[in-house]
C-alpha cells in the first residue's frame, strides 16, 4: 500500500498467514488455487495485464517458497525511516527469493541492490490515458 499503513498493523503477513494456516495446517485449500488467489486472481481483479502467471512473454514476478515452512513472523517495529520514524514491518518463514521482472530483489530475506519494478498502471488506466505506465 506504499507505505499508508507502516505504523499500524495492515494484516500484511496475510500471505503466508495463508499458506502456513488454512494450506499447510488446516488443508481447507490446496497449495495451487492459494498460489492462484494470491497471484492471478488479484492481477485479475485489479486489471493488470501479462502478471499473475507463470506464461512466455508475461512478466516474471515469482516467489520462490519452501511450502513446509512458509509462515508469518510476529509483527515488529523498526527505527529506519528518516528522521528515526517508526515502521512496522512482518517478517516470514521459507522464503526464499522474490523475484521481479526476472531479478532477483530479495533472497533468504536479505534485499539485493536490484531495482527492476515499476509504477503499474491497470488496462483502465491505459484505456483512458494512452499509455502502458512506461
């Protein structure tokens, strides 16, 4: 939500909450229609085009986890904002890469220097102003 919600709890562990709770645990949803729900469905409903799959010529936006320890950390606060501002941020489990538009921007939670990604512009967007976000 770039940053509207960083000294509040915003549930932004909900991802690998789901993973590790309702698929892992609970087993009320297999692993691929989570995967889904949580990639192509939302591309989807938001309107982005070429995302949310894995397809020749859509971007490669991908998160590489370990399905038997994937999990949400405890929320906590961090002190690194300028200024010395208050974040809260959530760490997780059995991650082990993001990947965006082929790169690789985190690996076994550490940032890497790589800055692939853009501003996404939805096909509503586009359809009203003439561009593709680039």
């Amino acid at each position: 939500d770039a940053g509207a919600h960083v000294a509040f709890d915003a549930s932004f562990g909900y991802c690998t909450f789901l993973l590790a709770e309702w698929v892992r645990k609970r087993k009320l949803m297999t692993l691929e229609a989570a995967v889904n729900k949580l990639s192509f469905m939302v591309a989807n409903i938001f309107g982005l085009r070429d995302r949310g799959l894995i397809r020749p010529g859509w971007f490669a936006d991908l998160t590489l986890f370990d399905p038997d320890t994937i999990g949400a950390l405890e929320p906590e606060y961090t002190n690194d904002y300028p200024g010395g501002t208050t974040r809260m941020i959530q760490r997780s489990t059995g991650v082990h890469y993001t990947i965006v538009n082929g790169q690789v921007i985190a690996e076994n939670g550490e940032v890497t220097s790589a800055r692939p990604g853009r501003v996404l512009r939805n096909s509503w967007y586009e359809a009203h102003n003439g561009t593709n976000g680039k």
